[in-house]
C-alpha cells in the first residue's frame, strides 16, 4: 500500500530487524518501527503496535525466526523452546499467529537460514491471498454499492491488502462506485482510527458509524452487504472476529443483509470444532475507560472517559455461529460457512 506516496507492507524483515507499522499511533502518526530482538517482537504484538490476524501471524513467524538468530550454541534447544512460548503467549486468539510459529519452529530444525527464509514464505503468502481474497470478495459486489465493515481487516491488519478491505479495494479502483460504512469499533477504535485512515488514503467514499447505530442504519436500509475479517475459524464454520462482529450480524440476518466474512486459509483451525473451542483474549479495562488522541497542540494525551469509580470488562473478540454467516471469502474461492466445504480448503 501507498502512503506519502511511497509503497509499505505492515510489517517486514531485513537481517536480524524487524519492522513495523506502529499501528497505534495512527492515525495521527505515521512512523516505522525498529525491533532488533524476538522478546521486542513480542512486545509490539502484545501491546497491539502490530496487530490483525495475518500481520500478527507475520511478526510471529519473524520473531520465531530472530530467537533462531540470537540462540547460544549451548541450550539451544531450551532457547528457542521457550522463546516459541514466549511468543504464543502474547495473544491467544488469532489463529495465523500459532500457525506462522509452527511453521518456522518446524523449518528452523533444519537450519537457521531455514527459519529466516520460512518467516518470509509466511508473509509473502500472506500478501498473496489477501490479493487472491480481494478477486474474488470483488465478484460479489455490484455497482452503488454500501458495504458496512467493522474493526480493520486492511492491509495494517496483514502483510499487505488485507482480507474485508481488499474486495472494497478492488471495486473501487475498477469504478464500481461503492461506498462504505465503518464501524467504529470500541474500546479501540480500529475502525474509525485505522479502517478509516485506510480508505481515506486510497480516496474510497465512506463515513465512520457510531458502534451503537448498526440496526438504524440496516433497517433503513441503507446497507447492501456486510465483509468482516476473522480471527479464527473453527471447523463447523464458526467465527471469532472482533468484539461487536456478532451483533452485527444478528442484525444483519434479520433484515436480509448478506454477511461475509473474508480470511485466507491460514485462520481456519481445524482442531477447534465449533465456536465454543476458541479462547478469547481478555485485554486490560483501560481501553474501556480510557481513550488516547491528539490535544490541540497535536500531543498524544491519554484521557479517562468513563465514571472513576468504575471499572469495566475488555473481551476483545466475540464468536458469530455460522448460521449467521452467508459465505466465506479464502484466497481458493467463496464457500458455505459448513464442515464439507472447509474441509474441501485442505
Ligand atoms: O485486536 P485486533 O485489532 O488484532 O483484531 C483484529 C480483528 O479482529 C479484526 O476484526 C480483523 O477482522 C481480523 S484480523 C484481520
């Protein structure tokens, strides 16, 4: 992706460095990232400085492939077992994060170079079937019209495209005349401070919608589809997105509006059976009682915004049943939210 004219992926590797998007200074900041060690890597994921499903699973796989890098001869074994828990330990449920560690443990058992060289295969595919994604997603939108997204499944949130926003992309630069309508996505806001910078940089027509106004603005009929992205995707079709994705698509179901969720393969976990297997991180109460922005001399400042004496619950993901899903969008084509189709993926 474009930004002040000059091409960027979310996140990338050279020589033992990775770097990074620092995702949560955007909107009001656009600034790389330098993370020289795994443990650093870490923290970046943790703290959400990169974050989305893919590009988590892109950082995992690079610090994978760093705690190879920086592994002492003797307990080398010991060194990279425990830096493979270290990294999985920093969010538990975005399946692409488990599947890119995997991936470059099992590689770096042949060598080092092995590892570095699998991180990199990890993102570049990840880049690719966001692209694929994007094909296919475009064939379901017709001209004029009104998708609604909700959280940031853009290109921040993988290597590069991204997966909801990646048809979105698609129709637009081929004239389809779309427009879009972005949830604004609490406590964090990944809708209106990223998804939003997103479509404004590419010149895609679209306003932000309080979280709160999804069924007004469907029973008004003022949305013709809905894309998400997912953060795991259990074998009967279930769906773990960001907090807020069920609702929307009860909402949704019951005024007809197709919901589709679009993911590359790598999200899709098998070993769950349905929804109920999924972990689903619970993050501080800060990011509810707590929001950050700009003052008027442009300095970050974090202020409180709910009553003091409170304190408030953070579930960062919440799980759609596959009934509430009309299809899902993979870089291998559109399918049913159902065992037999998401099996015929593998
Ligand atoms: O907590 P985040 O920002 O890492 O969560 C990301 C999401 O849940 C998004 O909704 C996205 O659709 C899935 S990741 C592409």
């Amino acid at each position: 992706m474009k930004v002040n004219g000059k091409e960027y992926r979310t996140i990338w590797m050279e020589g033992s460095s990775v770097f990074m998007i620092e995702q949560n200074l955007l909107p009001f900041e656009f600034k790389i990232f330098e993370s020289e060690d795994y443990l650093t890597t870490c923290h970046s994921i943790k703290t959400m400085m990169v974050r989305g499903a893919g590009a988590i699973g892109a950082a995992a796989g690079f610090a994978m492939a760093q705690a190879f890098l920086k592994a002492p001869k003797n307990g080398f074994e010991n060194f990279i077992e425990k830096a493979k828990q270290e990294i999985e330990a920093t969010r538990p449920t975005a399946r692409n994060l488990f599947y890119a560690v995997e991936r470059v443990f099992e590689a770096g058992k042949i060598s080092i170079q092995n590892a570095q060289h699998e991180a990199q295969n990890i993102a570049d595919e990840d880049a690719a079937a966001s692209q694929a994604i994007g094909d296919f997603g475009n064939e379901l939108i017709k001209p004029g019209f009104r998708i609604q997204t909700h959280c940031n499944a853009g290109w921040l949130a993988f290597v590069d495209f991204g997966t909801a926003l990646s048809p979105i992309y698609k129709a637009h630069h081929s004239g389809k005349n779309i427009f879009v309508w972005v949830d604004e996505t609490r406590p964090r806001s990944q809708g209106a401070r990223l998804t939003a910078w997103e479509l404004f940089n590419e010149g895609v027509p679209h306003q932000i919608v309080p979280d709160n106004a999804g069924a007004w603005l469907m029973s008004a009929g003022k949305v013709d589809m809905m894309i998400v992205g997912a953060d795991r995707i259990a074998a009967n079709g279930d769906t773990a997105n960001k907090i807020g994705t069920f609702e929307k698509a009860i909402v949704a179901k019951n005024f007809g509006i197709p919901f589709y969720i679009a993911a590359p393969t790598s999200t899709f976990d098998l070993d769950c059976k349905s929804g109920n297997d999924i972990i689903i991180e619970e993050r501080s109460d800060d990011e509810v009682l707590f929001q950050t922005g700009p003052d008027d001399n442009g300095i970050i400042r974090k202020i409180r915004v709910a009553s003091p004496g409170s304190s408030a619950i953070n579930p960062a993901f919440d799980v759609t049943p596959a009934d509430f899903i009309t299809g899902i969008i993979t870089e291998k084509g559109i399918i049913a939210p159902d065992k037999k189709e998401i099996l015929s993926l593998f």
